[in-house]
C-alpha cells in the first residue's frame, strides 16, 4: 500500500546515552498511509523536542512509554512502514506501530455528507486518526494550550522539556529529548513555569494531573467518552482539554472539540457560510457526521476553507518578563 511520508544543550546535566542497534518492526497498511497527515497532530509546533520530521518523509518520535525512555524512527519502505526503535520503550512502541498508523481506524465507516468534505477526502488518502496509546503526552500539551495562543503553548512545551526533559535514546537527531517523567514535572519549581511563560492556573493543572499520572494513563484502555469522563476528574481539565487529549491517544473519531476559539467559525463557514458559528451550530453541522465528527473536523481543516481574518491576531504576553 503506498505510503509518503547543531547540537545544543538538553536535560542540563545528563549524558546523551550511547547509540546502540535499534529494533525493527515492518508493518504493511491495509490502505494508503500518509505519514505526516497522520502523525502530524502528534506535533506540538515547529520546534517541538519530542517529535521531528524530516527531508526524507520520515518522522521521528521521543517517548515515555509505559516501560520507558524510547525513540521511535518511522520511514515509508517499499509498500509498507518500517519502524526502528531504541531505547528501554523500544519494544512498547513497535507493539504498537500499527495503531500509531491508524491501524485500529476505520476510513471506511466515514461518508461524506458535503462537496467539500468529499473533495478533501479524496485528495488526502491517506489520512488515518493515530491512536498513540499515551495520554500525559498529549494531556500535559493540551493543557499548555489553554486559553493562550499556540505559540505561547509550542514555546512552553518547548522549554520545559528541553530543560527537564531527558536525551532521547538512540540516533535521534540533535536535541530531541523525552518529556520529564511525572515526578520530574511535579517537582519544577514556581520560578520555571513563570519563565516558560505558562500561569499558574495551567502550571497548578498538570500538578494535579501528574499526581494522578497512573490513573490517567490507565484511560488509553477505556472508551473515549470513559477516557475524556476520568480526565475530567482533575480539575482545571474540562470539554476542550479532554477532547483534544483522546483525539491523540485514543484516535477517537467522534470527539470533536468543543469550547475552542476557531474551529466552530471554521466549521460554519466551511459547511453554511457562517464565520459567526458558536459550539451548538457547529454540532448542528456536524451531525450528519454523527460517529465520526472528529474526522469531519480535520477534513474541514485540511481543506483550507477559512474564513479571513476580521480583526488583529490575539495578543502574546510573556508572564516570564514579568
């Protein structure tokens, strides 16, 4: 099936570990694959230290796993994916390659109900929602992104992960790094998160979650609406946060967004013409999409129909030149 696909200083104070020989994993898809489409929301900005994508249309990922530290290497090979890992996590994340790839999505079960959904899902192919199988990793992201615009957040996560994170295992290229380990996140001081630019409404949430962090982790295996109910426990996590979390580690493919500043005005103009859509229009729309709203969503997005700019762009404020 076809498929597309300077050193500097990181965890301050710990060694980059030795490169040792990667395990391999190869995996055929039953359909078309596109690596960046379906790996791309794994993505927290450009310059993201966990996640890179490169020249040759392969992507490269930095995570904690259940069973560890691990870096992941995926690359189009012949009429398949080849994954190499490294790392204590390196076996984890080979086990589950193939629903990284959308493996466990149903492309089938989704019928267009506009022109321009049906256009767009026929030029992206290969578009399938990954089910990454770790929800810190997009929790803690998620909860960055609150409230501010996402450079703020994509500098945040940048930030804290370069100083707190620890060196990827294996080959991976200059300065990616593993998001810090629940302990690590509860233990950075008040001064850090200011610098980071990240409040302390935000900075107080992830606490409360990585208190928790166990617990949360054991929703990969729940539901969507089970996983999105017990992320909700935590207080400061509600609607947009969980959402935006299972879409990620559950490839959950009706849990649209709601609450979000854009995507309802997206939606509405894209299927009504009305830039001025709330939350409940927006459902209205994507009714007709009932089981698969979240995957209407991103075609609606990939499609590129928005509506221009009426006014300036939401102000940054760095609370760290405070």
């Amino acid at each position: 099936m076809p498929v597309r696909g300077g050193q500097g200083p990181v965890a301050q104070g710990v060694p980059r570990q030795p490169v040792s020989r990667g395990r391999v994993r190869d995996h055929v898809p039953d359909g078309p694959v596109d690596l960046g489409l379906v790996l791309g929301p794994l993505r927290r900005g450009p310059g993201d230290p966990t996640f890179r994508a490169m020249p040759d249309g392969s992507v490269w990922r930095a995570c904690r796993t259940p069973a560890g530290p691990g870096t992941l290497r995926v690359s189009a090979c012949g009429g398949g994916v080849r994954g190499e890992a490294w790392g204590p996590g390196a076996e984890w994340l080979l086990e589950q390659l193939p629903e990284l790839l959308g493996a466990a999505d149903d492309p089938s079960a989704f019928v267009p109900r506009h022109r321009l959904v049906a256009l767009t899902r026929h030029r992206r192919p290969g578009l399938r929602l990954t089910r990454s199988g770790l929800v810190l990793e997009s929790l803690i992201p998620s909860i960055l992104e609150q409230k501010v615009t996402t450079d703020e957040a994509y500098r945040a996560w940048r930030l804290l992960v370069r100083k707190f994170g620890e060196p990827a295992p294996g080959p991976a290229p200059g300065r990616m790094c593993v998001m810090p380990a629940p302990r690590t996140w509860a233990l950075i001081p008040s001064w850090e998160w200011h610098r980071a630019g990240v409040d302390n409404k935000r900075a107080s949430t992830i606490l409360r979650a990585v208190r928790v962090a166990a617990r949360l982790e054991e929703a990969a295996r729940m539901e969507p609406a089970a996983a999105r109910a017990r992320l909700q426990v935590v207080p400061g996590v509600g609607p947009w946060t969980s959402a935006e979390t299972v879409q990620r580690s559950h490839g959950a493919a009706d849990e649209v967004t709601v609450g979000d500043l854009h995507l309802p005005g997206i939606v509405g103009w894209a299927l009504a013409g009305d830039r001025d859509a709330d939350d409940a229009v927006m459902l209205e729309l994507l009714e007709p999409y009932a089981g698969q709203r979240h995957r209407a969503a991103r075609l609606i997005l990939l499609s590129g129909r928005v509506p221009g700019r009426r006014a300036p762009k939401m102000p940054r404020w760095d609370i760290g030149g405070l």
